[in-house]
C-alpha cells in the first residue's frame, strides 16, 4: 500500500527535545509525478493505523541518497534532518549548522541512542557440573528439587550482572 506518485520512501527518526525522536519521512517522486506535502500527510493519516508513527515532517527531495546497490542510505537522512531541527533552534542567534559528524566511539558502536548504555548479563559457574543438568556429585533428587531441601553451593548458581 503506498502514493502512486511516490517511488521512493525513506523513514528516519529526527531528534526532539521532549520526545527524544519523532518519525521524519524524505520523499522522492515518480517521473512527472507532483503531490504537495499536505496531501503525502493526510494519505499518511489515513493509512497508518498507528498514531506515533505518523511522519511529524516530509520533504520532498528530487533523489533520496542510495547506496551503490540502490537502497535508501538513511545516515544521510539522518544527518539532514539533524541540521535541519539544529538550524532551526538556532534560528535567530547568527549561529547555523555547517556539517554534522557521526560519532564512531564504543557507545555508538554497540547500538546506544539518547545515552543510554545497555545492561550486560554475565552468569558465572563453578568448574563443577551444576545440580541444574542432572549430573555431577551433588545431583539433587526430584524429592529434593521440589522441597528446595541442598541447595547447591553459591558458586555453582551465581549469576552476576555488571553495568557497563
């Protein structure tokens, strides 16, 4: 289900200083095709069931940024749309935005937006077979795993998490 007059579609998350990101969508048209962005915006509002997804901005663009095997390059938009909501707010102070450059550090590198940094598990276990599997010298018996009567020892069912 899409506009007839759209050829291509490319939906990126635009930063927002109360909602964190709000749903942005660049445009590209078909050959001859025109459509005016009030008209993108009620098809949208019709057709996406859910209301936070509704695109909040569209532009339309005479070619979307691709990739060599011709797919949307969303960091593009990305960057786009970062200087474009940073321009604005800084609208009126002589300052603008020249480039926008894309953080390579370890928080970007493991999938972190909006600063937050993801918990990590690491369960540890003794060297000796865990009660769990059924083996070892220290098997519990069913009667014994229901009653919750030798428990295994501490280090056999530690699990331990760390906050990175």
């Amino acid at each position: 289900m899409h506009h007839p007059a759209v050829a291509f579609a490319g939906a990126i998350g635009q930063p927002d200083a109360f909602a964190g990101e709000l749903p942005c969508c660049y445009i590209e048209l078909v050959a001859g095709a025109t459509v005016t962005v009030e008209e993108l915006t009620d098809y949208a509002r019709e057709h996406i069931s859910e209301r936070a997804a509704i695109p909040k901005y569209i532009e339309i663009l005479p070619e979307l940024p691709k990739t060599a095997v011709g797919k949307i390059f969303k960091p593009d938009l990305r960057r786009m749309a970062i200087k474009r909501v940073y321009n604005s707010a800084l609208e009126g102070t002589g300052a603008q935005v020249v480039e926008v450059i894309e953080d390579k550090s370890a928080a970007s590198s493991r999938g972190c937006r909006a600063g937050r940094r993801p918990m990590r598990q690491r369960c540890k276990r003794s060297s000796a077979s865990s009660p769990a599997r059924g083996n070892g010298p220290d098997r519990l018996t069913n009667q014994q795993a229901v009653s919750g009567a030798a428990k295994p020892p501490r280090s056999a069912r530690t699990c331990s998490w760390r906050k990175l």
